[in-house]
C-alpha cells in the first residue's frame, strides 16, 4: 500500500500508464458492499484487468477483483460489476467521449481518502500503438543513461 498525503492506495494499475495515453483523470466513488470494503482496508484487490464500460446511463467499473471476506457468510463475488458514483455532468461528459472519440475509461488507483470513503482515479485514455510503447521505452532508457552519466561526472 502506497501512501500520498492522507490517501491509502489499496490498488495500483502500473499497466495503465504503458498501455495507454492518460489525457485527464477523474476521481469517482464506487458502490461497495461491506464485505468489500473490508476486504479492501486490509489492502487486498486488483485492478489490473479492470476497465470502466456504459451500461444503461451509468458507468460501471467490471473486472476489478476484490477477493471473498474470509470471516463472513454473506460474502460478494469476487469479481461483480460495481456501479462508479460520479457527478450527472462528469458523467455525460465521459459518455460522449466514448460514444464520440472512442476514449477509454482506465482505472489507476483505489484509495481511501481523509474522510475513509473509497475512491477510484479513472484515467481518460486513448491507446497506444507498439511504435509508442517502444519511443517511450527508448526516451526512459536515455533518461537512465543520462542520470547514470551525470552522477559519474559529478563525483
């Protein structure tokens, strides 16, 4: 679990910045069970594979996985469809972008922020090609080198 100021990150999708251009982010709240908020303040659950679709006229956050409370009978499946909670003109504004632009709606980070609510950080993304993927490989590994280079000489 990451920390950044009074934010608890529970889950992290590192893939997200290497698969896709991030133009803007957005903080929406997520529609949890108990069970899965417990789940998640003991900084279980994955959002690797998860992404955000339409359905109906609300967006939904589908293949995040929050695993089963051990310590309960009346347990969540692991991998159900969660309802994101945003604000009716955020919410179109997304909307309109997937049904116009063909953006996608990343997920990036779960936290909890000071108030102890859960809290997702989506990603408004477009794609990137595998000539992309390699340029930006390429300008990290000069970085690199570079930083490498000047610590030498400043010995």
């Amino acid at each position: 679990m990451a920390l950044r100021g009074d934010e608890r990150y529970v889950a992290l999708n590192r893939r997200a910045r290497h698969d896709y251009f991030i133009e803007d982010t957005i903080e929406a709240g997520i529609e949890l069970t108990g069970t899965e908020v417990k789940v998640l303040r003991r900084g279980l659950g994955s959002i690797a594979e998860a992404y955000a679709a339409e359905r109906g006229n609300e967006l939904i956050l589908v293949n995040a996985h929050i695993p089963e409370y051990a310590a309960s009978r009346f347990n969540h499946e692991p991998r159900r469809a969660r309802r994101l909670l945003l604000h009716r003109r955020e919410l179109n504004r997304l909307l309109g972008g997937i049904k116009r632009d063909g953006i996608t709606i990343v997920p990036l980070s779960v936290y909890f922020n000071e108030r102890g609510r859960a809290k997702i950080e989506l990603g408004i993304a477009k794609g990137k090609r595998k000539t992309d993927k390699r340029q930006a490989e390429k300008a990290r590994d000069w970085q690199r080198s570079r930083a490498r280079i000047l610590r030498a000489h400043g010995e």
